[in-house]
C-alpha cells in the first residue's frame, strides 16, 4: 500500500488527519472528484463503513473514512449523527453552534455535560474493513471560545485544560481528540500493512 484516499469533504478533518498519519510511509490522498456519499447510517460506525468503501471502490485502492459528532447529555444524545445538519442542510458552523446554544438555553452548566465520538473505517480495496472508535468528554460551554479547529470545538470546554478545544493548539487537539484516539488502532493496522523501509547498513570494512 502506498496511498490512502481519505474519504472526506471536511477540510478540519483532513488537517487533523495529515497530522495524525503524516509521519506513515503513506501518500494521503483526498477524494476529489468522488461522487457525494449518502450518510444513511444510523450510527457513526454505519456511516464511516459508507464512506470508506465507496472511497476504495471510487480509487480502486486503500481508504479510510471517519463519521464523527457531538453528543449532549441534555439532548440524549443528539445531535449524533447528524451533528453535521442538525440545524438544516447546508447551514454553516455558527449556525449549528448557534441552534445548539438555543437548545441548551437556561440548562446549568453541570448538566451540560457532553461528548465527541469518532469512528473510523479502513477500506482494503479486496472489500476488507476494520473499525476503530474514540471518544473525547467535556462540556458545552454558553457562548464560543477560541479560534482553533472546526465544528463545535468553540463550545466544547475539555474539563482537565480549563480551555475549550478551539483554546487548545492543534497540537494538544490532536493527543486528546475522540479523532486521534481513533486512530491509534488505525495507525497500528497501517503499521504493520505498511512496514517502514527496512533499514540498510552500509557494509563494514572487515
Ligand atoms: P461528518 O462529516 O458527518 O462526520 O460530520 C461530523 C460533524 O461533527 C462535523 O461537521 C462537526 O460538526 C462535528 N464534529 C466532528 N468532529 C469534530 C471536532 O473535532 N470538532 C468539532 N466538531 C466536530
């Protein structure tokens, strides 16, 4: 395997993905040019299998595709899934962090309780699949904070940092994210489908 098409339209996603696998002897390829996948799926791990094989068929090769979202204990749950258009198709991040603030309104901060969830799905281009999932907890603050990452990273306050996770540089996003929790069982697999070039020595002179 020398390339992986990551099944993806999210541009933060993407980011954070270059960083997560970056250091793998792997050409990161995006989708361009595939056909829009239809999220269907009830759960995430449903809608990140969609992704990732549509992708490897659409290449002919490895893919990995990634279904993440927001769950609020208050809301039980949502929106989930659909954290993505849970406040209608096409509307921007603010929006949605906007609607999502509306929802909460007058709810105490302890019970504001909430948490991001990753699933992600390795494609062999033979139709083989694993999973890998993550979870990241914190807690939906009352009005945005910070100007790093995407999505509701301005309302998600990481209890143990004191920060909302658009506080935290990327760097730090990426040791505690439901994402890069995720992928470390997915780094692993490409691991060992992908062994670094073995090392050569140079003859000695005896
Ligand atoms: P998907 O492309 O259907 O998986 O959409 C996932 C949605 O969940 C994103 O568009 C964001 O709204 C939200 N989301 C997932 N991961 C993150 C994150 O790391 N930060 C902020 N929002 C996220």
């Amino acid at each position: 395997m020398h390339c992986l098409t990551i099944a993806t339209r999210n541009p933060g996603k993407l980011r954070e993905f270059r960083a997560l696998l970056g250091e793998l002897p792997l050409e990161l390829l995006l989708a361009d040019g595939m056909p829009e996948v239809e999220e269907t799926g009830t759960t995430f791990a449903e809608n990140a299998l969609l992704k990732a094989r549509a992708a490897a068929v659409w290449s002919n090769g490895w893919a990995l595709g990634e279904d993440s979202g927001l769950e609020v204990d208050a809301l039980d749950g949502a929106p989930g899934v659909y954290s993505n258009r849970f406040a209608g198709e096409g509307t921007t991040e603010a929006e949605r962090n906007l609607r999502l603030l509306e929802l909460l309104a007058g709810i105490p901060a302890e019970r504001r309780t909430a948490r991001y969830r990753a699933t992600i799905c390795l494609a062999a281009p033979d139709g083989r699949v694993w999973l890998s999932e993550g979870a990241c907890e914190g807690r939906i603050l009352e009005a945005p904070r910070g100007t790093y990452g995407f999505g509701y990273d301005p309302l998600f306050y990481v209890v143990e940092f004191g920060r909302t996770m658009a506080e935290l540089a990327p760097e730090v996003k990426n040791r505690i994210s439901h994402r890069s929790r995720a992928v470390v069982e997915t780094r692993a697999l490409l691991e060992r489908l992908c062994p670094p070039a073995r090392m050569v020595h140079p003859p000695s002179d005896e």
